[in-house]
C-alpha cells in the first residue's frame, strides 16, 4: 500500500470515528494528554503546536495551562477537528486554534513555535523519524517535542481476544502501529536518531474500569478498530459483537472489566543552535 493510501484510509477511518471518539469509555485520551502536558513543563507563554491533534484532547489541556501562551492544533481530518472547535468553544478557551491539513502541507514560515505536541500520533505515519524532523523544523532551537504512545500491554487481554475473533473472519490484520513505539527504547532510538536530546521518558497508567461490555464495544467503535471492523458484513458484525460479548464477558468482576492502558510519554529537546 503506497503512502497517499495509506493516509486516505487513516483520513477515513477517523472521520468515521470522530463521531464518537469523545465517547466517555475512551476517556484515557483525556488522562493522558493532562499526562503529556504536564511533561512539556509550560512557563505559561509559549505558542505549542500539536500534531495529530484529533478532537483536541492534547491541545485544550495545553491550552489551559498557557495562560498567556496558545496552541495551534493541526489535523488531518476535518470530522476530528469540527470535534476540537466545539469542545473549544465550549470551554471558551481563546487561545487555541485548529487547521485542516497533513504533516507534509505544515506551512508556518519556519521554526515559528516554542515546542509540539503529538499524542498518540507518530505510529502512524509510515516514516517516524521524517515526522519527528518536520515536527522539530516547525520548533525553535531549545523547545521542547513531547509524544505519547501506548506500550504493548496496552488493553490486554481484550485486544488479544478481539484480535483473534475477528481474525477468524478473515479479516486483514496489518501491522498494529502502535507497537512500533510500544517500548522506552523505541522512543528513545526514535528522539537519538533525529538528534532530538535531554529526553525523558515515563510509563504513566491512565486505565480504569469499564462498566461492562458496552463501554468496551464504545471503545473499539470510535478508535482506529473501526476499520477492522467496517471490513464486517452486516450480519457478520452482528454475529461478531455476539460472540466477542460472551469472551469479554470472562474478564468482569462483580460487571465491571478493568481496562489496562499503560501509555508511555516522552519529552526531549530540540538541541540549542551552535
């Protein structure tokens, strides 16, 4: 699959999700953007950019800590960044703003902000280290480049067990993306190899109980699963939820089903010119 696909089914798949990707069942997006801008160690007016900004999680937490500092979120589904506007708007947050286009279409006149962002974004995009090297091109020299990304426990068992049922429907499974960047040492080889410097780097769990198997099929409906699962049939997805119910049922406890989401976030440092 040459790249201009790749991003076109990325494009699609979260523009379906979008609809519910604020869904409270995915609300780890939340804890661990707070994660993320906490680490990014704000004086309060920096202008951040943030990549792969989705519905906005990473920017509007950034945003309420800049108090004299704003954000530019850049995204490229357009769904996703309606999403970002309103939450936005409705926190009356005004230094925070989002613009349609891809990591390549980027034009902000040169090194134009003080540090960026991208939660839960590298992974995937076909080539990491040209992304982090355009990210930090954006950045002036000394600013700080924070990412998260998920480590491989991340929702076990259930994501094994989904994996696995929906295999047995013939459904293609590639690569996960995530698990390109699901360790420490991944995201430190990551930072050495385009010279980004001073990283830090910590495992934060951002997990929590779900209340049974809706909030679980929530998750899979409004992530990138959903392109798994838009491979279904009508009845082969009626047949599947079915089915994949039963096995995740197994996990619960008095009906709640504990979700581990272990998620690692880097900073490092853009290295001073000279």
């Amino acid at each position: 699959m040459d790249i201009q696909t790749q991003q076109f089914k990325l494009k699609e798949t979260f523009n379906v999700a979008a609809a519910g990707y604020d869904n409270p069942a995915l609300r780890f997006f939340v804890h661990a953007a707070d994660r993320l801008a906490d680490s990014m160690a704000f004086t309060g007016s920096e202008h951040i950019l943030d990549v792969a900004c989705g519905t906005g999680a990473v920017s509007l937490a950034c945003a309420e800590r800049l108090g004299q500092g704003r954000v530019t979120g850049v995204d490229l589904s357009e769904c996703m960044l309606e999403k970002a506007r309103a939450k936005a708007a409705h926190r009356q947050f005004d230094n925070v703003s989002f613009q349609c286009a891809d990591l390549d279409s980027m034009d902000f006149g040169g090194e134009a902000f003080d540090g960026a962002c991208c939660g839960f974004g590298v992974f995937f995009l076909p080539d990491m280290e040209a992304a982090i090297r355009i990210i930090a091109g954006h950045v002036r020299p000394g600013g700080a480049i924070g990412i998260t990304s998920f480590t491989g426990k991340v929702m076990e068992p259930m994501s094994t067990a989904f994996i696995d049922r929906i295999r047995e429907y013939g459904v293609d499974i590639p690569p996960l993306s995530w698990k390109r960047l699901d360790e420490v040492a991944k995201h430190r080889a990551l930072y050495a190899s385009t010279g980004i410097d001073q990283v830090t780097t910590q495992a934060v769990q951002v997990g929590y109980d779900l209340t049974g198997f809706g909030e679980w099929w929530d998750i899979l409906w409004f992530s990138a699963f959903r392109g798994l699962l838009n491979q279904l049939s009508e009845s082969e997805l009626a047949r599947f939820k079915q089915e994949h119910q039963t096995e995740i049922e197994r996990f619960a406890t008095d009906g709640r089903i504990g979700l581990n989401v272990e998620v690692l976030v880097s900073v490092g440092h853009k290295p001073q010119a000279g």
